[in-house]
C-alpha cells in the first residue's frame, strides 16, 4: 500500500492499526509499508525504548514474525497508551 497519497482527512481511523514496538526493531522496519517515512518520523518513548507506527494493511515485516510488538492497538487504544509513561511525563 502506497502511504504517501492517502488524504489524512478523509481517513477513517477505524481502519488503522498501531504497533508499539522495542526500539531494536527500527533498523527493521520497512518505512514504504506504514505511514511514517522513516525512523526519524515515529512517536519515540521519553525514554527511547519503544515507538510506534501504524498502518492499514499488516506490514509484512509483522506478519513474518521479523517484528513482534509490544502491542498492537486501534486509534482510541493508542490514543490512552499515549498519555501514559513512558510517552508522557508528569512533570510539568
């Protein structure tokens, strides 16, 4: 799937799955199979362990196993695991 001409606006957000994953993985990560153009453009942890990426169609990276997330996730689930630690801090 080509990511680079879906229009944002229309997206229907029910469709997209999300993958937080460990950030050893990144190297593996094949950018033309998800929304982010490259490792420079995921959601990365306050911590840098983990980031995320998200797709419609299952990159084949996941579905071979080359990949294992740490947790896969709608828009509402990623949108909760976002305002938590350790992708938000508490202080102020």
């Amino acid at each position: 799937m080509n990511y680079d001409n879906i229009d944002l606006s229309t997206l229907n957000y029910d469709t997209v799955t999300y993958g937080v994953i460990d950030i050893s993985f990144i190297g593996e990560v094949d950018f033309s199979q998800v929304f982010e153009n490259n490792a420079d453009t995921v959601r990365k942890s306050l911590d840098n362990k983990l980031f995320i990426i998200h797709w419609i169609t299952e990159p084949t990276f996941i579905e071979d196993g080359t990949i294992i997330p740490e947790g896969l996730y709608n828009h509402d689930e990623i949108l909760e695991v976002v305002r938590q630690e350790p992708w938000q801090s508490d202080e102020p």
